[in-house]
C-alpha cells in the first residue's frame, strides 16, 4: 500500500538544478524530500510526503494524528529502511 506521510520540515534548500528541496523529519527520521509541489511550505511546516514528493501541507494536528494511525497500522517500517543517495 502507498500512503502519504506527514513530516515536518527542518530546512529547505534548492538542489543543483534549482528544485527546492528540504530535510523533513518523520518522527525522528530526517529525509531528503523534493518540495517543488508545495513551494509555498515553510520551516516548521509539517507536509504529506509520497514517493519522496511534498504533495501537501497540513497543520501539526492533522500530522499528528495521520502519524498516530500509521504507528498503529505498522506502516511505518519503511521510513527506518536505508536509502540510497
């Protein structure tokens, strides 16, 4: 099953071709994660992230409560999986 998961954003800053890109923390976990979707989020903001892609901000409740859920579920296993650079 693909899910989104939220994350909340640490810092943002454009790759080499000019894409903004931002480390996002998933409960701990910090991922590289494209922003190109989302160009409005800021620092502090928490976003949906699918296939390594911000496809939505949402407030820190909703994250919250999403990341509960998926805790639950066990759906979580694959953000602790090493991935490649």
């Amino acid at each position: 099953m693909c899910l989104g998961i939220p994350g909340k954003v640490l810092a943002i800053e454009p790759n080499a071709l000019a894409m903004p890109m931002g480390k996002v923390s998933f409960g701990g976990i910090v991922k590289e994660i494209c922003l190109a979707y989302t160009p409005e989020a800021q620092v502090g903001d928490y976003v949906v992230v699918h296939v390594g892609f911000a496809i939505s901000i949402v407030d820190e409740a909703e994250a919250r409560k999403v990341f509960a859920y998926l805790r639950e579920m066990e759906e979580l296993a694959d953000l602790e999986l090493e991935q490649p650079e």
